[in-house]
C-alpha cells in the first residue's frame, strides 16, 4: 500500500475507536524518519485529549491493525493532541477553525501583508481561504491555497 492507501485505512480504523470514546479524527500520519516508519493518528476533544485517551485509543487501534495485518513494514504508533499551533491540512480542519485566529506563511508575498501573518479564518473552500486582519479598518485577504507553505492555529487566540 502507499503512504496515502494506508493513512485512509487507519483512519477508517480509528475513526469508529475514536467516535466510540468522544473524540474527534484530526489527522492521521505515516511517515518514514530515518529509518523508522511512524503511524501517527491525532485526536482531539472539546476539553482536550488527555494521556488516558491517548492510551485507550492506541491500544484499541493496535489491536485493530494487528487483527487486519495489511501493513507490511514495521511501524511506531503514536497517538496524540495535534497540540495548540496544529496544521490545517483537511477540509475538516478548516470547517473546525472557523472564526479562529490562524498564522499563514506564504509561498509567494501578497503587496502589503508580506509572506507571514496573523488573522481570523473567516471561511475556507476547496481552492481558498479568507482571513480577516484587525488593524485601522478590518480587512478580508482570500487566499489561494495553492499559495500557502503552511496555516495553523495561533497560540495566542484574538
């Protein structure tokens, strides 16, 4: 299987785990560091994800991919909080930072606002994102995605 077959698989695994204990899919990973292959499902929960979550859910999948063996390399499973800064990568992550403060860095500069800035994420689609800035008058940017390097939460909310 390849690296994207395989992540759609594990999530089709952990997300019934995951639906089962409260908390909701943000990403799965895997990815070769070194030599090592990595299996990296984050989950989340309103109040926040805590070790005893992490623990249920990565004994519950372990379980799970054991049963199906269909992953041919071995592989380290790590399951966590996608943490404070984490990246919006799915439609599903930008339909659950709406109204968030988020930090973009662009691949190409935009006139005034350069390649790096904060702002509010006002709306998102397949192709672009708008972000509204608080600065003399509020100001909505819609952004091609095609242009952003990278886009995640602010650790410091507006």
């Amino acid at each position: 299987m390849k690296k994207k077959e395989i992540e759609e698989y594990c999530e089709q695994l952990v997300t019934p785990i995951l639906e089962a204990n409260n908390l909701k899919l943000w990403d799965v990973e895997y990815v070769k560091e070194g030599q090592d292959y990595y299996l990296r499902v984050f989950a989340d929960k309103e109040e926040g994800i805590t070790i005893d979550d992490c623990v249920t859910v990565s004994r519950a999948l372990e379980a799970k991919l054991d049963e199906e063996d269909k992953l041919k390399d071995a592989y380290i499973l790590e399951v966590s909080s996608p943490g404070l800064t984490r990246q919006l990568k799915s439609e599903r992550d930008f339909a659950n930072s709406i109204g968030r403060q988020v930090d973009v860095k662009l691949y190409k500069a935009i006139d005034k606002y350069g390649k790096e800035f904060s702002g509010i994420l006002e709306a998102a689609d397949e192709n672009s994102v708008s972000v509204t800035f608080e600065n003399e008058a509020l100001e909505k940017l819609d952004i091609d995605k095609n242009n952003i390097a990278t886009i995640r939460l602010s650790f410091i909310e507006g």
